[in-house]
C-alpha cells in the first residue's frame, strides 16, 4: 500500500502545480493591460460569418456587428440553407458609412465541414485583405476588430500570422448549459494559456479569428481543410508551420449561448472530446493529470495516508475554478463553480469515451472521425 500511496501522492503534487500553473496565467491574463491597435493601423477587414439559424436575441444580436469602432469594413454573412430562419433577419440589416454587407445564400462548395463550406461559398466576395473569421454566436462587442487586429501591429506583421480568441459564456439558461459552461470559463481558457506557455500554440481557437489574405493563401485556402472537423485547429496549425506566431486575442469574446438539453451537451462534449483527441493524440492522452478532482477521489479509496491531502486538493480546485470563472465572468454573481467536481468526474468518463471511435453528430448528420482528422458521413 505504500507504494501505492506514494504514487498517488506524486500524481496528486504534480496535478497541483500544473492547476496552479493555469490559474497563475489566467491571473495574468485578465490582469494585463489590453492593447489596442493605434488610429494609424485599421485597415479593412473583411468579417466572414458563417450562420446556421438564429442565435442570442435575433435581430438586435446580428444588427450589433454593424456598430463595431472600426473605420472600414464588410459584413460577409454565409448561410448553406435557403430556408435558415435567420435569412431574412439578416435582409433587414443595412449597410452605413464604414459598414458594407453582403449575405452569400448556398453555393457549390461540397466539403463535410459545413462551416468551411460556408466560407469557400462566400470566399469570392470578400473584399478586404484582412479576414476575421467569427462564429455567429460571439456577441459582437464594439471593440471586437480592435483586439483582433492590434497583435498585428504590436509585432512584425511578417512575425505575426493569425490572431485568436479566448471565449466565455455569461448566460445559463438550464442547468446542463451551465454544467456545460463551467468547461470553458474554469478550464478551457487557462489551460490554453497554459499550454502557449509552456510550448506555444500551434493551433486556433475559433470563435474569433483574424488572419491575412496571403497568409491564408500561403496554407492553400479554406479547401486545405474542407474535410477536417477542427478547422480552428488546421488553420492555426498550417500557419504555425509557416513559421509565424498564433497570437492570442487581449480580449476575451462573449458566446450567445441558448437553452440546451442534457442529450445536446453531452453529444457537443463528445464531439469535442474526440476532435482534441484526434489533433493532439499525446497531449489528450497526457490532460488526464490535469484532473485533480478525479485524482483526489482515487486517493481517498486507495490510499488512506493521504486522504486529509486529497481532502485539501478538492478544496483548492473548487478555490482555483471559482477564481478563473470570476476572473474570465469579470462577476461573480450566478457562478456555478460547485458543479466542478460533477463535471471532473464526467470529464474523466468523456476522457476514457473519446478514445473509442465511435460516430459523432453535428447539425443533426452523423459523421465519422477518422484518424487523420477529416470526416467522413457514417456508415460509408
């Protein structure tokens, strides 16, 4: 028993830091001061947004991204289906002075991802050099283009290749929505920061993107990864490969997010789950000795020498997931930290599940992953 004992002590030791680690670059990622791109360098952007039904508060959640500060810049909406219900919401939008949009319906593009789909549909009407690639679900902040766009005059623009954002949700309108959103506001951001830290990003998170027309070119377009489930993933890393940097977002984008069921969470996690496994198998494998929940738990049936300690791990984690929800929230008013070890323990089930290579369900069509990354429709 005592080699068990010290095993897990040493599992345990080594969980704690790296927590402590990613809520250490949390703290000093909420903490610095944002940068904002001088009036000199605002060049026109081109604003790709690939839409699939109505999000947040319909109307008044699209009409947000024609007020954004920026001088110059064209709204691309993206839409596969004719029939979307957030058509004709978006044909009540107008154009103004520094706000241009055009709304791509359908198109030939035939790819399996349906967002990248989206975006090689309206690719011959962009107009600008820059390209900010958004989910439809990102609240549209007025200082949105601004965080995106100033890394890229901080630093060399030949340096600098893509810009990415870390998300939060704000809103739990269920309680498996919140269960859902503990994973990105207490985990997902500071483990990316984490993970840049310690040996940089060589891949994307989608929700807000911006990169350059040439430097898309450079990776072979949005057909490069027409087939791939993480497309975040493939064009982040094919510019890490150019030898250019990822740069994070100095401001955290907001998810409109609406009501989900237990059945939709659970699917959403899964999908994730395997996409993180597929495109980064070692380090998937490895985020297991992030859990310090599941860690402490095992260590209170198998070895009784440290029970007092892993007691005291699970007070820190609920301490460390309470600050980073804080920190990421900028409030702590309908916090639901408490469900952290709830959520730990399902985690480590998801973990174990992702490993198999089972179908996944997007926009209501299942596909398989395979091990390259790229899907395929199931049962082909």
């Amino acid at each position: 028993m005592i080699w068990i004992s010290l095993l897990l002590g040493l599992v345990l030791l080594a969980s704690l830091v790296l927590n402590f680690l990613a809520t250490w670059r949390g703290w000093l990622f909420v903490h610095r001061v944002a940068r904002v791109a001088p009036q000199g360098f605002q060049p026109p952007v081109t604003l790709m947004i690939p839409v699939c039904g109505v999000e947040g508060e319909g109307l008044a959640h699209f009409q947000r991204f024609c007020a954004l500060d920026w001088p110059r810049y064209q709204l691309l909406f993206t839409l596969l289906d004719p029939a979307d219900p957030a058509l004709p919401l978006l044909r009540q939008l107008r154009s103004n002075d520094h706000c241009t949009i055009d709304i791509q319906v359908g198109g030939s593009s035939t790819g399996f991802n349906l967002k990248v789909r989206n975006l090689l549909n309206a690719w011959p009407s962009v107009r600008h050099d820059w390209i900010v690639i958004c989910d439809a679900d990102v609240r549209a902040e007025s200082d949105l283009l601004q965080g995106l766009m100033s890394p890229f005059h901080a630093g060399n623009p030949n340096e600098v290749g893509l810009t990415h954002s870390l998300y939060r949700c704000m809103e739990n309108p269920t309680l498996a929505a919140a269960w859902e959103n503990i994973w990105i506001n207490c985990d997902f951001w500071v483990q990316g920061l984490l993970g840049d830290w310690l040996k940089g990003t060589d891949f994307a998170f989608g929700a807000a993107m911006a990169v350059s027309r040439d430097t898309l070119k450079s990776i072979g377009g949005f057909e490069a990864f027409e087939n791939h489930l993480a497309d975040d993933y493939q064009l982040g890393n094919r510019v890490a490969k150019l030898g250019k940097k990822l740069i994070f977002n100095p401001r955290v984008v907001t998810l409109q997010g609406g009501p989900s069921t237990w059945g939709q969470v659970w699917k959403h996690l899964m999908r994730w789950s395997r996409t993180i496994r597929v495109c980064q198998p070692g380090g998937y494998a490895g985020s297991i000795l992030m859990n310090l929940t599941f860690w402490s738990i095992v260590a209170l049936f198998f070895a009784p020498h440290l029970r007092v300690v892993a007691l005291g791990c699970i007070v820190l984690r609920l301490m460390m997931a309470g600050l980073c929800e804080g920190w990421i929230r900028g409030r702590t008013s309908g916090s639901t930290f408490w469900l952290v070890p709830f959520k730990d323990l399902a985690q480590f089930a998801l973990w174990l599940l992702a490993f198999r290579n089972g179908p996944i369900e997007w926009r209501g069509a299942l596909y398989q992953l395979k091990s390259d990354g790229t899907l395929t429709p199931a049962g082909k």
